[in-house]
C-alpha cells in the first residue's frame, strides 16, 4: 500500500515536471515583441544601442556618458518622437543579442549592413559610411590581400572588418580577433600584431596620437554603408526611422552632427546595398 502510494506521488511528480516544461518551452521561443513608434511614445522613452569604444561614432564624455555621432542622431529621433532616451553601451558582438532580447528598441551604432547581418535583423536606410582599410607600419610591404601570407592581421571580433579580413585573406594569413576595436588597436601599438583591419576614423586617430609609429593604409578593403538595425517584427519602427532620415538629410541637421565630430559636411550618403 505505501509502495503503491509512493510511487503515486512520484509519477504525479514526474506528470507535473513535464508538464511545466511543455508550458516553459513556448515562452522560451516566443519572438521579440515589436517596438512601433506609437508604443515608444506610449512609454514616453526611446532606449537605443550605441557603441562607447569607436570614436568619433560612438564614445564618451567626460562623465563616461555615451557621445558621438550615433548619440546626436539617437538624442534627435528621441526629440522627434516627443520622448526622453535612454542610451545603452553595446560592443560589436552583443549588439545583436541585445536587440533581439529586447534590452533595446534599435540599433544607432555605427552597424555595416550585410548580407549575414540582414539575415539577423532590419535595417534602415544608411545614415553614415565609413572606409575599411588594412593598415600597418611603413615597413610592411602589403599592398593586395594576396600578401598577406604569413602576417598577423588584428580585427574587432564580428566587426564588417572581420567578415571582409576573413573572405579575402588567403591560407596562410593568421588573423586575431579582439574585443573591440580599441584593444584591436592597441595590438597594434605594441606589436602583438603586424597590421590590423580598420576603418578611415581608427587610421585618422592612429596618424594623430602615434604619428611616430607610422601607421598607413596598405590597401582599401571596402566602403561601409551603416544601418539603424531593428528585429525583424519591427517594420513600423523602421519605416518611420526611414522617413527621419530623409528628413534630418534634407534639413541638413545630419551634416551639422557630422560637421562637429569629423569637421566635414556630409557626404551624399549611399543608397541601401543590394546584395
């Protein structure tokens, strides 16, 4: 009797356990709930994702506060919706987790569009572009991707510059990849890598601040057209962003937010990649 009992109670156990995991497992593959603009405004906040490693684009302040070029664009959009903003730091690999876990509503945070990308998430039209090089000292004599052969090349792990270092560098080529693109530069400051690949703003700040050290293009990889990125429910979100865009282009408030941190109107931005 007290046999039959237990094992009663144990198959009862058994019987609820599965049964809570049957009910656990919709909620764990549940989509990212959508983000529209009337939502935002509902909330009376707009949360954005920008990078705080890759000046001018995205940096600090002197209170270790986000700035740069991606947080006046995000600071307008959260004045053309009529709500505060809330800044969160993302690095190159988390931006995406961080947008599909809905720790964020988009993405203004210098992001290539791609092809591996798009498969992920939503893109905007481009509202910047950057120039990826591969650069080094004077003394290494790379001009194409075919001598690259036995060179050590840095790159911001899941970067553009990643994906590009490693579709065009041939067998032989030993490519490192770092957390960002601050510790992808510093590799190459003090020599744990012959050459790195990185954009027109890492060079400038390289030919600025270790002049000494003679850094150069060796050869142009490729021009970058950056997105806003949104998840994939997210397609009011995007349209209206869209329409922002054109907006502060055609008023010129983007080429002010472009004069004051790289001290050049803005250049006719590229249209969105077709792949």
């Amino acid at each position: 009797m007290a046999l039959t009992y237990l094992i009663s109670r144990r198959r009862l156990g058994l019987c609820l356990a599965a049964s809570m995991a049957a009910l656990a497992l919709p909620l764990a593959a549940e989509p990212a709930a959508a983000a529209t603009p009337d939502e935002i405004k509902a909330r009376g906040k707009l949360i954005v994702g920008v990078l705080t490693d890759y000046p001018p684009f995205g940096g600090t302040d002197s209170e270790q506060k986000p700035a740069g070029y991606d947080a006046d664009v995000a600071a307008l959009m959260a004045k053309k919706l009529g709500v505060s903003l809330e800044l969160v730091p993302v690095t190159g690999p988390n931006r995406i987790p961080y947008l599909l876990t809905n720790k964020v509503d988009l993405l203004i945070a210098t992001f290539g569009i791609t092809p591996e990308r798009m498969k992920q998430v939503l893109f905007s039209n481009p509202y910047s572009t950057l120039t990826t090089y591969i650069m080094g000292p004077k003394d290494l004599k790379v001009t194409k991707p075919e001598e690259l052969v036995g060179v050590t090349v840095g790159v911001a792990r899941a970067s553009t510059q990643d994906i590009t270092v490693s579709q065009i560098a041939p067998s032989g080529t030993q490519i490192m990849r770092f957390d960002d693109d601050a510790t992808t530069t510093q590799a190459l400051i003090s020599g744990q890598v012959q050459s790195i690949g990185a954009s027109n703003t890492v060079l400038a700040q390289l030919t600025k601040d270790y002049a000494s050290l003679g850094i150069e293009a060796k050869f142009k990889m490729k021009e970058q057209a950056n997105g806003m990125a949104f998840r994939k429910a997210d397609t009011a979100l995007r349209e209206w962003c869209n329409g922002f865009i054109a907006e502060i282009v055609a008023d010129g408030q983007l080429s002010q937010i472009n004069q004051k941190w790289f001290g050049s109107a803005l250049a006719p931005l590229p249209p969105m990649p077709k792949f």
